[in-house]
C-alpha cells in the first residue's frame, strides 16, 4: 500500500495560551481515489523525555506521584498520578533534558542513561515525540530531595519502590500511566532489576 499524499491548505492557530492548539486543514488523497478534505485539532506542546530509574541491587525503582488536572476532569477522582521521572526537552536535546529533569524532580544526579525508544503517546491529536530512557541509581547519587521546581509549581513526591511492587502497580490499577508502563514492561522484559 502506497503512502498517501497529504496537502496543508490552512493552518489556523486556536490558542497559544499555554502551549499551541491548531485547526488544521488539508488534503489526504490515497493512490488512485479521489482526494478527500479533512479538519482536524492539533496540540501541539513540544517533544519530551521520560526514564526509569532502576537499582539492580536493591531491586529497586523510582518514580514520582503528582497531581495531573486532565486525569483529574476525566475520572481520576484525586488527580494524583504515579509515574516515572519526565520533562519537556525546552532547546535540550533528550538526553541532557532527562538528565536535568531527573535532578530536579527525584534529586539524583545521573551520568549517564540509556535510550530505549521513541514513541507518540497521542498521536491521533498531539504532535509530541516522548523519549524514553532507562538509568541506573545508588545512593550515592542522591544530590537533594528533588521535588521539581517551585517557579515551575511543581509538587512532586519522590518515592521508591521494589520491582515487584511497582510491576503490580500496573494490574492494581495504581500505575495507570502510559510511559511508565512502557518503561516498567522493557525492564521486565530485558531482565534489568
């Protein structure tokens, strides 16, 4: 099956309050048919990058609990989500804004980490390329109490699981976070913890 050839005839900008919504219009015409017009929303909030952190030998993970206003107005009654550490990348490239993000969110200070994927979490509305990395963690790592940034209003909880524990979290229901199951599954899978 041959790709199809898409065409942007307008691009009207909706809001830029925080980051950028679109409506898009344009042309999607497959090989040998008619070409069809389609309008669609467009977020637009700029790639990011998430990790795993991960102590092979306390069998341990990190990851961090925050209040998340959309999961809140769809369901989530306290709002608060368990995840792993993530950021957008700003001008970094993903590895130095995992790095970074990883300080200032859980306070340990990575040298180096390794990436696993790229994947679009959303993308039938959300422009967004996600970065996932894994990196492992002792204690003599531990550089603050992180927490994320106060001129960021950031109010994140640090908090430290074993393995088995986090992995459960999954089918309990208490983990409901797409990344972080990501992450979770690929350590399982590669026997890293």
């Amino acid at each position: 099956m041959a790709d199809p050839k898409i065409e942007i005839k307008e691009t009207k900008l909706l809001s830029d309050n925080w980051y950028i919504l679109n409506k898009v219009t344009y042309s999607y015409q497959k090989e040998n048919e008619a070409s069809q017009t389609h309008i669609r929303e467009i977020y637009d909030r700029g790639n990011g990058a998430a990790i795993l952190l991960y102590n092979t030998y306390k069998k341990t993970v990190i990851l961090t609990r925050q209040f998340r206003l959309p999961t809140f107005l769809n369901g989530n009654k306290s709002g608060m989500m368990i995840e792993v550490c993530a950021g957008l990348l700003d001008q970094d490239n993903a590895e130095e804004c995992i790095i970074r993000e990883t300080e200032e969110e859980t306070g340990y200070r990575l040298n180096r980490v390794q990436k696993v994927m790229e994947t679009y979490m959303s993308p039938g509305a959300v422009t967004e390329i996600l970065y996932l990395f894994v990196g492992e963690y002792d204690e003599t790592m531990k550089v603050s109490e992180g927490g994320g940034l106060d001129h960021e209003q950031e109010n994140i909880e640090v908090l430290e699981y074993t393995f088995d524990e986090a992995y459960a979290m999954i089918e309990s229901g208490e983990i409901l976070d797409a990344k972080t199951i990501l992450l979770l599954q690929h350590a399982k899978i590669k026997g890293l913890i």
